[in-house]
C-alpha cells in the first residue's frame, strides 16, 4: 500500500513527508518536486511568507544513486522562516481557524494550533505528490490542476491539448485557463486586499490516461472517488468536492446525465480499451473505479481565515470581547490550492494504481499493467 504521512509546524525547524509503500526502480527527479514547490508558492495574492522562504525538496531517505529502493522515503522541505520558540501565544481565536476547537481539544495554546494546522504544512504533501507523479508519469498518467473561478467570477477556459492548456496555465498569473482575464481578476484581488479582506474560488482538476480498475466497487473504504474525496477535504480551506457533474447531476433528468457507451475497435489499444463516452458527466468514475475516461475533480476553497479587518471574537483569558487575532497572511491562495490539489490527487491515484498492479517494483508493475490491458481487450 502506497501511503504518506507529514510532519512539521510552520515556523518550525523543518517539514516532513514520510513516503511508504513505493516501488523500486524509479529514478527520482528532484528538479521537477522543486518546480512544484515553486508553482505552490507562486500566484496573484500571495503574502510575505512567500518572499522569505525557497522551497526545494531534499530526499533523505529510500533511495540509492538517485533511484528508488522500495523502502521508505523521506522528503524534507526546509523552514527559512524557522521561530517557533520566539512566537508568543495568541490570546484572541480568528474565526474560520481551528484556533477555539483545538485551543479547548487539547488544553493548551492557539499557537500549538496554529502552527499545525497552517497550509504552510501542504509543502511536503505537494512534494509527495510531485514524486508520485513521476511515478504516474510512466504509465503516461497525467495529472493536472488550475483555477476555474475566482472570487465568484468564473473563468472561461480556452480549449486545446493537455500541453496546450498547460501552457496556458503557466502563462496566467492566477493559473488559470484564459490568461486574458487575468488583469481584472488581479484588480479584484488588490482591491480587496485594500478592504482588509479575502478571496476564495473553485480549483478544477483532471487526469488523464488513467487505465479501466482502479479503486473497487467493493467495499466502502476503498472506493476511489471517496478516498479522492477524502484527500481533497483534507487540503486546508477545502470545503466541497464534486466528481464529474457533481451537484448538477441532481438537478438533471438521467437521461442528461449518465455517459452512452459506444465502441470503436480502432481504439483499443489505447486506455479507453475503445469504449468510447459521448460525454464524461461521470468524471472518469462510476461505481468507485475509473472507467476508462478522464478523472475530473472540483473542490471549494473557502476565502483565507485571516483577516487584516479582523472579525469580532474573545479573550480567551478573560472571555471579554475583542476584534481576532492577526498574522502574516495571503490575500488570496487560490492559486496555490490549485497546485496542492493538483498533487494530492496524482498521490491518491498513484496509490490506487500500486493497489492494481502491485508496487514492489517498477518493472512488476509494468509487466501486469502490460498483461491486464491484453486481457481487458479480449473481454
């Protein structure tokens, strides 16, 4: 089982992801974890904290002369903005924080809150991602992430290829699809950061190339679309998901939105084994499994909790009523929650492809992925 685990506060020493259960063989690209933490640290709206810290990955564990040995990897991401010990506690709780819950959960401070539940921590869970991607990568597994709307104002995405459509992406300054709408977006989030206040904005992500199988029907837990659900509500300031259609699906006839199924002989040597979908309503998924089509998430990003116009709350010492607590903050991440989501999800599919087609070895898994798809053409 590939899975990974984090640590790290967000003024602290340092950041960890601990990587298990992936396959030997697989030269390790540590240029490409960096760009990636680069494109998480950039987009309009970014606050100071960006202009401090440099992240690069360093990989301490799990490999030999660059290449994968099957046993745990460990990726460190390094805090230059290290001060824990100098901070002071904070006394006021910022609504939409886990600052009041986590203050009274365990008793203690806000700030051994704060400095946990920080998006500061997704670091480390991009640079996870960005290695599971390498892994995808050889599989010709795509995956790819970018902003659809942005303080409720949608952004009409410009069609074309993958490449196209990446390139589009890096071209725009809030990772969108259509860079022509970045200016008034950009005047939008100036203003409001002007006002004291915060943006949040829709991400959309797909992945292509994906083989029929992963996930299973079976049983509840292991079903693909809700462990992708589960890594996406899990990114800090996520509050909905939505596969294919998602919520439109419910105010739509059936016959508007279950997939046709057609067959064209001449494509089934591709992943789609050619069953061919007039459309993808479905987001890639049905019944927990791919299916053969593209896998299409969208996740809410809900506006950044701190506020320089601070919200009304308490002291918590003496329960008297005072305006938040304010730190350091963005005026907008939407930018970069596209690129957290991007490769969160590329880790819960690579995860679902070492469960179908075994993770020892890279080699393993080509064999099976190869044997699989000459069986699946037969069906």
């Amino acid at each position: 089982m590939l899975r990974y685990w984090t640590a790290g506060e967000s003024h602290g020493k340092t950041l960890l992801a601990l990587v298990d259960g992936f396959p030997a063989g697989l030269e390790i690209e540590t240029d490409s974890i960096d760009l990636e933490l680069r494109r998480r640290q950039g987009g309009y709206g970014r606050g100071g904290r960006q202009n401090i810290e440099k992240d690069r990955v360093e990989v301490m564990t799990g490999v030999w002369k660059n290449v994968t040995l099957g046993s745990p990897i460990a990726l460190q991401v390094i805090n230059k903005d290290y001060k824990l010990e100098r901070l002071k506690d904070l006394e006021r709780p910022r609504p939409g924080h886990g600052d009041l819950a986590g203050a009274v959960k365990y008793l203690g401070s806000i700030r051994g809150i704060l400095e946990r539940a920080s998006a500061r921590e997704t670091a480390v869970r991009v640079a996870a991602g960005a290695l599971a991607k390498q892994l995808l990568r050889v599989f010709g597994i795509e995956a790819f992430g970018y902003v659809a709307e942005l303080g409720g104002v949608a952004i009409e995405p410009k069609p074309g290829t993958l490449e196209e459509q990446r390139a589009l992406r890096d071209q725009s300054a809030i990772y969108s699809l259509n860079p022509d709408q970045d200016e008034p977006i950009k005047e939008m989030i100036d203003q409001c950061g002007k006002d004291g206040d915060t943006l949040g904005g829709i991400l959309e992500i797909r992945v292509e190339g994906l083989p029929f199988g992963l996930g299973t029907h079976a049983q509840w837990d292991r079903k693909l679309d809700g462990r992708l659900a589960q890594a996406v509500m899990a990114v800090q300031a996520i509050k909905g998901v939505e596969i294919g259609l998602g919520f439109e699906a419910a105010r739509r006839p059936g016959s508007q939105v279950h997939d046709a199924i057609n067959y064209e002989s001449e494509q089934q040597d591709n992943p789609t084994l050619g069953y061919q979908r007039p459309t993808n309503n479905a987001g890639g998924l049905e019944a927990g499994m791919t299916n053969g089509q593209p896998l299409v998430i969208r996740a809410a990003k809900k506006p950044i909790s701190t506020l320089r116009k601070a919200l009304d709350s308490i002291n918590l010492d003496t329960k008297e009523p005072q305006r938040a607590n304010y730190e350091r903050s963005d005026v907008c991440a939407v930018s970069a929650a596209s690129v957290i989501l991007e490769n969160v999800v590329a880790f819960e599919v690579a995860t679902a492809l070492v469960d179908k087609f075994g993770g020892d070895s890279i080699q393993e898994m080509r064999a099976r992925w190869d044997l699989f798809h000459e069986m699946a053409k037969k069906r």
